[in-house]
C-alpha cells in the first residue's frame, strides 16, 4: 500500500498543497514549524481519524478557514482508491470514497493503514495509562475497522450509565426505581466484552513481534512483555488503583462472566460516587522489562526502544491482518532523537517497507542508506530537493 498522491486546502499551514509520491522512501525536510509534520498528520488521520500531536480535529482547520480538505489516491496492488474528507469547523464533516458520499464518517477506516512513530510515543512507554489504552485501542482498530463502531457504541452507553448513576446518587434512587440501570448494564457488559477481549487476543499476537523488535533495537538483553490488566478481576475497586490484575483469556463469554459478576458486586459503590468503576475505560496495558514494570523503570534509551518496538512489532502485525500490503510507515522527527547505533540499527529494520516517510529538520540526521526521494518543506509550500 502506498500514497500515490495527496492534496491539503487549508489543512494546518498548507493552503493548497499538490504532491505526487513514489513507492519506497520519501525524506520530508524542514525547520520546525514550516509544515512537514502536517503533511504527515494528514495521511494519519486518513487512516486512523485522529492525530498523534491534539485531541480533537479542530486544530487542523487553517485559523480563519471554515474547513480543511484531505484528498488522497492511494494505490493497493493493482488499484486505486480515493479518499477524501471534509472537515468542517461548524455543521457534520463528510467522506467520500472513489467519488461516492459516505454514509458516516469512520467508513473510511480500513482503506489506508499506517503506523506512525514520533517523539511522543515516549509518552506510551513513560506516562498514564490513558496512553498505553489509546495505543491499543488505536491498533485495534486498524486491525479490525468495525470495532471503531463497538468503541463508539460502548463510550454512547458508559456516558449514559454515568448520567444515570449520578443522578441516582443525587435522588437517593433505590430498589425497582434502579431498573434502567439494569438495561444499561447488559450494553455495558456486551460492548465491553468484546473491547477487552480484542484487546487481550491483539496484545498476545503483538508481544512476541515487540520482542523481536527489541531485541534489533536495544542495547541491552532484557525481554518485554506485554499483558492486559483489567478491571474486570479488581479486588478493589479504586479508579486510581496502580495496579489491576492481569487478564488471560480473550474468550468473550468468560469475559462477560467476569464483567456480570464484578458489576454486581460493585453496584453499592457505584451508587455512593455516580460514576461506573469497571470497564475497558479503566483497563491497562502493562509493559515490562525484565521483572519490572517500563513505566518508572526504563531508562531513557530502554524507553526509546521499547517505544520504537512497540510501533514496529505494529507494522508486523498489521501485515498478517492485511491483504493490501505493508502499512504506510511514518518516521516522524524521530532520528534527531535516536543515538546512532539505534539510528542505523532502525534504518536496517525499515528500509524494505512498501512506503516510509520520514520527516526532519536536517537530512544529515537521516541515515545514508535511506537516503532516496528529497521534498523540502518551508512555510507550507513544498519543492522538490
């Protein structure tokens, strides 16, 4: 799978951007700020809907612009697809695939697929667990693009069980009057299940690909592991708890067992704090190395390969899913940050991808045998160099 081409009207500080792409390497190189970054942003959101660097879409809007237009022909095997979204600063933001409306919005989920490494995946590895959930649940999804509507479905029905518990706190709501909540639960636990079971049985396939990873990258000879906490098994049930047992199975009638069970057992204290205390929206994705946790552990250059790993071990899996191809790899001012052992060790590891794209700020700090197709990026306008 590759980018073939791509076009931005005011997307970010590009007003109007034409650019063809070639299979293979492609090395985007400006300062900070002159919008090489945006040019990858945008083929990430094509592919997952949201960005690596904000929440939200608004700020991709050029500042004064009422909306911004991606547009992107993306070559798999022998054909091409286009895809283009519309996204509006006021009213609903429009897809459209080969020229035909789309009927929602996440229907373009599944038609490209990339994996995106920058500076800030040290946050997976080093800081809340929020993080390492959206990691997960990021992957999931462009492994299995209908679950972005079970996500979807399960944030509707924890939003309105909040709403519900909160306002039986607030009434002193007791006994038959409780029965809505009844039919909340059997939502909650259905979606859920199939939440936590995606993300058990992607983590078990992903961990022994991190491994190998690693192992390319590191310096060192300690082994990750990855595993799933959940919920579901608390034996308290304090949402700032650190830690949460680990789960194994990815079965989904155990799993909805456990989560009936747990939720039963939790009810009174729902009630007291009006908030729903089990879930996926809890759940953790714990990383280890050696016998410890990352987190807290890892030095600063362990946590750079694991980070790297992580994104890597990715590609490999999205491979076995796929029947389209290598996902489009994004290396997004990543080498600046990496020591040369690791840059030459990560530019042997990429090199052969379908299509990488690589942006930074000064082209020396990309390694020499990635040196291919030069775009120069100033201000929003790019050139070929």
């Amino acid at each position: 799978m590759i980018i073939k081409h791509l076009e931005l009207v005011d997307f970010r500080n590009h007003s109007h951007t034409n650019l063809d792409f070639q299979p293979g390497i492609t090395i985007l190189v400006g300062q900070n700020g002159q919008g090489k970054t945006n040019l990858v942003e945008s083929i990430r959101f094509i592919s997952t809907l949201g960005s690596h660097r904000v929440a939200g879409y608004l700020p991709l809007i050029q500042s004064g612009k009422p909306q911004a237009v991606i547009r992107a022909m993306v070559g798999v095997d022998n054909r091409e697809v286009s895809v283009e979204l519309e996204l509006n600063r006021e009213g609903q933001n429009r897809a459209s695939v080969n020229r035909s409306k789309s009927n929602k919005f996440r229907d373009v989920l599944g038609l490209v697929t990339t994996v995106t490494f920058a500076p800030e995946d040290l946050d997976i590895v080093k800081r809340d667990r929020s993080n390492r959930r959206d990691f997960v649940d990021e992957l999931v999804i462009q492994a299995i693009p209908r679950l972005a509507g079970v996500y979807s479905d399960y944030n509707r029905v924890l939003k309105q069980r909040n709403s519900l518990l909160k306002s039986a706190r607030q009434t002193k709501t007791a006994g038959s009057a409780l029965s809505t909540l009844d039919a909340w639960d059997e939502q909650l636990v259905k979606l859920g299940s199939e939440i936590i079971a995606n993300r058990v049985a992607l983590v078990a396939k992903l961990e022994p690909h991190v491994f190998a990873a690693y192992q390319a990258i590191a310096t060192s000879n300690n082994e990750p592991r990855l595993t799933i906490e959940s919920s579901v098994l608390a034996a308290s049930f304090d949402e700032d708890e650190e830690e949460l047992p680990s789960l194994t199975t990815s079965d989904r009638d155990e799993i909805e067992a456990m989560f009936h069970e747990k939720l039963a057992e939790v009810r009174k204290k729902e009630l007291e704090r009006g908030l729903t205390l089990i879930g996926p929206q809890r759940d953790e994705l714990r990383i280890e190395l050696g016998a410890l946790p990352a987190k807290g552990y890892a030095s600063h250059g362990e946590s750079w390969s694991l980070a790297l790993a992580l994104r890597l071990a990715s590609v490999e899996l999205l491979k076995e899913n796929s029947n389209t191809g290598d996902p489009i790899l994004i290396l997004d001012d990543v080498f600046a940050e990496l020591d040369d052992e690791r840059r030459k060790r990560l530019a042997g590891m990429v090199k052969l991808n379908e299509q990488v794209l690589i942006t930074a700020a000064v082209a020396n700090d990309v390694p020499d045998e990635l040196a291919a197709n030069q775009l120069q990026v100033k201000q929003g306008v790019v050139t070929v160099g």
